[in-house]
C-alpha cells in the first residue's frame, strides 16, 4: 500500500471506527495529554485528531510530538487554518467548508498553505467536503469561519451540499455539529446520503456523549465518529468506549 494512501484506505475498510479529537489549546498540562493518550489507545481508538479554531503552529507541533512519543495510532490533523499543518502527523484532512459562502473558507485558506502542503510528501492529504449543522449552540468553528450552520431539519440542503462536494473531487465528506455541541448529527442526514452514495467514507462529530451515539451513527453509515469535549469533561468515558470496542469486535 503506498504511504499517501494509508490513511484514506483505512477510513474506507469499515464502518464505526471512532477518533479522539485532542485540540493543542486545551491539552497544555503535559501528564494530562499523555494519560489521555494511554486511555485512548487502551479503549482501542483508531485515530488521534489534532486541530482546534485558535490553534498555533507551536501547539500543534508540540501536542503531535507527545502523542507520537506515547502512541503508534495514526495522527490527522482536522486544521482549524492555513497554520495547522506539520509533517509529523499521518495525514491532513483538507477541509472546504462548503456549508458556507466564505471564500476564505472555501479557497482563501487553501491558497495560502498550498505551496507547503503540495511539499510535504511524507504527509497525506485528504480533500474533504466539511459541512456544518446546527447543534443547538454557537460554535467556534461558525463564529471563527462567519458561517451558518445547516438547520437540523434541512436533509435535502445537507445532502445535496456533500454530493455537490463528492462530484467536485472530494474523497472524504465530514458533518460537524461543532465543538461542545448540544446535538449530534440527525442520522436520517446521514442515511440520506448512504442511500445516494455508497463509497465516500463519512466522518461525523460534534455532540458525541454516548457509546449509544457509536453504535448508531455505525448503522447510519458513519466510517469515523469522532469525540472530542466530552472526554475532556469526562476522560473515564474511555472505558465505556473500551467495552464497547470490545463487544463490536467480538
């Protein structure tokens, strides 16, 4: 398998994989971070996710090397910028938030770091249709960004936009409901999309709080589920996950 395609090949194989999205502004107590690290490897993740709205270069660098440094589970990055990119992670999703009409988010960001990113052959980069939908709060990703969510109810807008998404190129489609979200996803969103497209992997985070949640967006569709703020108020909801890795795989 070549090394630009390990990870998206990997996001393709199967259905309910699960990710932990540390984000390097709130992960500076350095014992904190890698017992985080060992707790998720224990509950069998498949990836560590690396990116956050404000993040710096330097965070990001240090944050990546510590999971390295304690971990053999793919690293991707999920930049909150054109500054989130470094050359020790494993892959880089590149995201185009297609849910908004902020040229800065649709290409604007893209042509800053293209040269640098373009250079970083160890580095694999995965064009990703990002779309935002409402999740009962107001997010960092929609105040940094200047965009509107996707109302819950609006099915047919939000499929529609992965699919205009997928016809441009783009190999991975990830709905966001945002950080600290009160509301995950709606699955028939989801569904929806199955139903008209079979291959693409989906990534689905935001509002994750239940190893129910897991276990439904896998019936959905969902290639990688990714949980993020509440391991970060609760990181001994690892274990829950740990159980629940281990009864799947049974």
């Amino acid at each position: 398998m070549k090394k630009n395609d390990f990870i998206f090949s990997r996001f393709s194989e199967k259905l309910g994989q699960i990710a932990i999205l540390i984000d390097p502004e709130k992960t500076q107590d350095h014992q904190r971070m890698v017992d985080l690290i060992k707790k998720a490897d224990f509950a069998g993740v498949d990836y560590f996710f690396v990116g956050g709205s404000t993040v710096t270069p330097e965070q990001m660098e240090r944050t990546i090397a510590v999971i390295k440094g304690h971990s053999e589970t793919p690293v991707v990055i999920f930049p909150g910028d054109h500054q989130q990119v470094s050359e020790r992670a494993d892959g880089l999703l590149y995201l185009s938030l297609l849910s908004g009409r902020n040229p800065e988010y649709l290409i604007g960001q893209h042509v800053t770091s293209a040269k640098r990113v373009y250079n970083l052959q160890s580095l694999e980069i995965i064009p990703t249709a990002y779309i935002l939908v409402d999740g009962g709060t107001s997010s960092s990703v929609a105040y940094v960004s200047q965009t509107t969510p996707i109302p819950r109810d609006k099915t047919t807008i939000a499929v529609n936009t992965a699919l205009a998404g997928i016809l441009q190129g783009k190999r991975l489609v990830y709905f966001d409901a945002g950080s600290g979200a009160k509301q995950s996803v709606p699955c028939e969103m989801l569904k929806e999309l199955r139903k008209n497209d079979k291959r693409t992997p989906i990534i689905v985070g935001g509002g994750i709080r239940s190893v129910e949640q897991l276990a439904e967006f896998k019936n959905a569709g969902v290639n990688v589920t990714v949980v993020g703020n509440h391991i970060e108020e609760n990181i001994d909801f690892l274990l829950e996950v740990n159980a629940y890795t281990k009864k799947t795989d049974q």
